[in-house]
C-alpha cells in the first residue's frame, strides 16, 4: 500500500478530481453506503477519470449482461490508496463540496 510520502510525491489532484473521488469513497459499498455505477461509456475516456485511473486511486469493474444493445455500466471503486489520500486531504476537500455528507446543499 502507498505511504503517506508517496501519495504527497505524486502531486494534487484537480479540485474536480478531488470531489469525483472523495464523492464516490463516501459511497463506497461498505456499512450499507452505496455504490456508484455509471455507463461506461462515460469513464472510459474521460481525463477526469483516467488519471484517477493511471494514479490507481479509483478502479472500476464492468457489468456487461452480454445482450446487444444493453449499456456496459462500471462499478467504480475507491482503493485503499485512494481512501489514503481522501483521508489526508479531507479538510481541504470537503469544504470544496456542493452538498455536505448529510446530503444537504450548503
């Protein structure tokens, strides 16, 4: 697992990229929160979603029910290294957010 250091070495995300991430870790399907699925369409090829991606902070999996014309849709994951960063950065983060982590719009 990457280390604090590490993390820091590599540099900040976007303010953008912060809040896609630090969003989808509240979700993560652990204790009953939510998962965050999307088309895939729309990840695959986003640069938004790839450096996320290539920095191996999010990782996705692909649902494909194998029937032509069905959408693939990704599961988007937060990994242990991009918990770790969401965790170090969070008091930057979340004043950053539209909505607060009770869902209410600031």
């Amino acid at each position: 697992m990457a280390t604090e250091e590490e993390i820091a070495a590599e540099g900040r995300l976007s303010a953008e990229q912060e809040i896609i991430l630090y969003n989808i870790a509240l979700r993560q399907d652990e204790l009953g929160r939510q998962q965050t699925n999307v088309l895939l369409d729309k990840v695959e090829n986003d640069p938004l979603y790839q450096e996320l991606f290539e920095r191996e902070l999010l990782t996705y999996q692909v649902y494909d029910h194998g029937k032509e014309g069905t959408p693939r849709v990704a599961n988007l994951i937060v990994t242990l290294k991009g918990t770790r960063y969401c965790i170090m950065y969070a008091d930057e983060i979340e004043p950053n957010r539209r909505w607060d982590v009770a869902g209410n719009l600031r």
